[in-house]
C-alpha cells in the first residue's frame, strides 16, 4: 500500500474533531493546550444572541407523579459535578420542571420513568443522557428539546466548555457562534437523550466548519508540537511550513486525488521534519508516532509514484531518482525472498533507516530483485550478496540512482539484510548482502555498511546452507558463489498491524 491519509495525519497530534469533543464533554485537565491565535484577518465574534426566556414556572403545573420527576432531575442535575457554571441553578430548575412535564402521568407510568428510576439512572452514569434507555418517541425528544431551548443559553455552555479545553474565550465563543441552529439542537439532544462519544452530535461538518471561522491551525499545531516536547523554533518551523494543502485538508478539505499525489505531500512532510528538526527532536517525536526516528536527509525522498502494493505492477529497473516515501510509518513490513534454495523472511526496521527500508521495498515492488542472483558468497566474512538485476556481479550499474547512509557505526551479527555500496559515501543504492555468521564481526572495523532488517532463525537456517554450498570460482571478481547457483525469484513486501 503506498502512503495513504493515516500517514498524512499523523502530522496532527491533537486531532480537531476531537477536541472539540473534549472541550464539550467538560472533562478538561492541566495539560490542555494553551491560548493559540485567531486566524490572521479573522476578528472573534460574540456567541449569536438567540431569544433565552428567563426561567419561570411550568405553564401548566406539573401534577404529583410529574413533580416527584421534576425534583428527581433537579436533584440530580445539582449534583453532577460536570454541571458547566453557565447553567445556573434557576436554569436547573427550569430544565427538571420542563422536561417532565412533556409526559403525562400515563406516558411515565407506560415508561416506567419516576422519581427513583431517574435517580438510579444518574448515579450510575453521573451525566445528562438519561432518557436513551426509556423509549421515548422522536416527538417526545423533539419537545424535550424544545423546553431545554427556552430555558439555558446552550451557546453559552458550548463556550465555556471549549474555553475550559484551552482556547480563548473569543475563539470559544466564535466556535459557539458558527454552529448552526439545527447544530444546537443536535448538541442539546446528545445532552440530555443520546449521548454521542465522539462530538456530542455536533457532527464532523459543524465543527470543522467552526474551526475553520475561528482558528488558526497553524498556531494551533505550533501549540501542539510545544507541548509534545519541541523548541519553540522547531515548532513553529514546521507549523509554519506545512504546505497549505495539508492545511485545508485539516479543515475539512479535499484530500489528495490518487496516490502519488498523497506520495508526494507525504515526502515534503518527511522533508520539512528534517529540515525543522534536530536529531533527538526526529528521535523523540518518532516514539510518539509523529514520524520515523532517525534524521532523513533532504533530497533522498522522490516524488513518483508508488508501486501498487498487491504485487500487480509492472518491472521496472531504471528510474529517474530516488523512491517516493511509500511506507506507513505506523505499519510493519516484512521482505519475504522466494529463492531457489528456500523462503527467508526479513523485518524491515522502518524506525532507525526509514529510507533505505522505503527504498529497498519500492524496489521490489517494482519487481526489480525478481530473477536475480545470489552472485556472491563469502565464507571469510560469513555474507550472500546481490541485487544485480542488469549484470548480476557487482559491477552492475544500478537504478539510476544512489541513497545517503543512515548512520555509521554498524556491528554485524548473524541474520542482519545490509546494504552493500562501494568504498564511497552515500554510493548505496539496491544491492544488499546478508550477514550470516559470526564473521561478519570482521567488518565491525568499517561499520558503514547500513543494516535495515533482521530475519527469523528459519530464515537464518536457508541462508546457512546457501552459505555453506560456497565454491571458488576463477572468474568471479569476489571470489566465489553458490553451487548450484541461487535464484531470487521474487521478493515481496507484507504489511502488519
């Protein structure tokens, strides 16, 4: 599978939606995050002033079984310790004296909804979605929602929860302000009828639509990144450079239409950390799930397309640079060789050389290590190299393209895939060699040569017998190769969890 929107989101730590899910559900903390700016050219706007009634009595009194309901939900509504302090006590009463006096005593009894039930339902869910479990009609629910209208300002409460998840009250209160009527409506429903986890009825539309009115999403990464552990320079390095696609797409916009578009956002990302950050800042934010560890120097990421990852593509041994970034981050993946001898399995390590797993996997997906050879064997320093679809000696010219060294200071241990290269820096580009015995220790001395996967012991057990079948042969510039000789057939690329 190439780059997808899963890779392309995981530039935005604090998701939108979600926290205008959290602001409204009144569960904040300390670690919010701070004031961010209003969108440059944007003024904050008041929340939309709509008739509120002063609460009042019932306008028809309420009969014994309604009051003893009535008190019932004013009791417990008191209690609740998420009550938003916009909701005054007066309020309360009005909500609790309204909303049971939509059902006659009938209609209660029908439903089994008094005083001890309504009770026993907030002590054992300490919120305002009570009345999911009773069967009420879609016009009782509409006529609940009606009376909760005339008594609380639920813009109000909409602003004060967001202000409470960290924004300013003038964005809070311009977020209140763009929701619709019919959005209102939506969110003192999932208040007091059907709670909704995820927005609070708002839906994804309402709130992007509010955010994009009122905030800055840059500011608000920056904000963000800050928090995850970044400099300030660093932070706002990336905040300000992320391309504006990226940004309108955070807001609702439309995504990137195929996948070498997403490709090719996805690779100036990866670019922009590397430019932004240094390499314990690249380190840290790749534990966290913002993006692979290790640095990944500018230029060694493409902007082609990616190879269809069911194996369906055509072959293909020269390009024009190197490999867009076609791996999710997030994602394992395993090189499985199907070679004459015997299959030999090899996870990846996309965490410490996110570029030359990326390359050697796009390579193969396009087919370029089909048919190829083992061409050499080395009993002295315990390596199976190849990789040579044009020549297959080490003599072969290659993809067309060379990508730099991740890292140096190598040790070499039994089961390792390692890149080969020449004696030049940054001169890898597909040929690779596998490490199969303790002599590979001898090149401990160089430690320049990348390693980027590790097989499994089954996988070890064919590579020591491809080892073990080395003769000497004259004509071989290295020294030897397998007998009889060793063909890849494929290699293939699967992807986990």
């Amino acid at each position: 599978m190439g780059a997808d929107m899963r890779i392309l989101k995981l530039v935005l730590p604090l998701a939108l939606v979600c926290l205008i899910a959290a602001a409204c559900s009144g569960d904040s903390d300390d670690s919010a995050p701070t004031a961010v700016a209003t969108e440059a050219g944007s003024q904050p706007t008041e929340a939309a002033e709509e008739s509120v009634p002063e609460p009042t009595e019932a306008a028809t009194p309420l009969s014994a079984t309604q009051s003893e309901l009535a008190d019932a939900i004013f009791a417990a509504m008191l209690e609740d310790d998420e009550r938003p302090s916009t909701i005054t006590e007066d309020q309360v009463r009005c909500l609790a004296d309204g909303l049971a006096g939509v059902f006659s005593d009938e209609r209660l009894d029908q439903l089994g909804l008094d005083g001890p039930s309504i009770t026993a339902v907030y002590e054992a869910d300490r919120g305002f979605g009570l009345f999911e479990g009773f069967g009420i009609s879609d016009g009782e629910a509409s006529e609940v929602v009606d009376r909760a209208l005339g008594c609380v300002d639920w813009r109000a409460v909409l602003a004060e929860a967001v202000s409470g998840e960290g924004l300013p009250p003038d964005q809070a209160n311009c977020i209140a302000s763009e929701v619709s009527s019919d959005g209102i409506r939506a969110f003192v429903s999932s208040a007091l009828i059907a709670q909704s986890e995820d927005d609070l009825g708002l839906g994804e539309v309402e709130v992007m639509g509010a955010l994009q009115a009122c905030v800055d999403v840059r500011d608000m990464l920056y904000e963000t990144y800050v928090l995850e552990g970044l400099s300030e320079d660093s932070a706002r390095c990336v905040a300000d450079g992320l391309p504006d696609e990226l940004v309108d797409m955070m807001l609702g916009g439309q995504e990137p239409g195929d996948e070498e578009a997403t490709a090719e956002l996805f690779g100036e990302l990866i670019q922009l950390q590397t430019r932004c950050l240094t390499p314990e800042e690249l380190e840290m934010m790749g534990g966290s799930g913002f993006q692979p560890a290790g640095p990944i120097p500018e230029g060694s990421i493409g902007s082609g397309p990616c190879p269809p990852d069911n194996g369906s593509g055509t072959q293909i041994l020269d390009f024009d640079g190197p490999q867009p970034m076609c791996l999710d981050p997030t994602k394992q993946y395993t090189a499985v060789f199907d070679t004459t001898a015997g299959e030999m399995r090899i996870a990846l390590d996309t965490v410490n050389t996110p570029v030359t797993a990326n390359n050697f996997a796009v390579l193969a997906r396009w087919h370029y290590y089909d048919g190829t050879l083992l061409f050499r064997t080395d009993p002295s320093i315990g390596i199976i190299q190849g990789g040579a679809p044009h020549t297959n000696s080490p003599s072969d010219p290659g993809p067309g393209y060379t990508i730099p060294d991740e890292g140096s200071g190598f040790t070499y241990e039994p089961g390792q895939l390692v890149m080969a290269r020449t004696a030049a820096p940054n001169s890898a580009s597909a040929q690779f060699f596998i490490a199969v015995n303790e002599n590979t220790a001898r090149l401990n001395s160089q430690g320049t040569y990348v390693v980027f996967g590790q097989m499994d012991d089954a996988s070890l057990s064919v590579a020591e017998a491809i080892l073990a079948s080395h003769v000497d042969q004259p004509d071989n510039p290295l020294g030897g190769g397998p007998e009889p000789p060793v063909f890849v057939n494929s290699v293939t690329i699967e992807e986990s969890g």
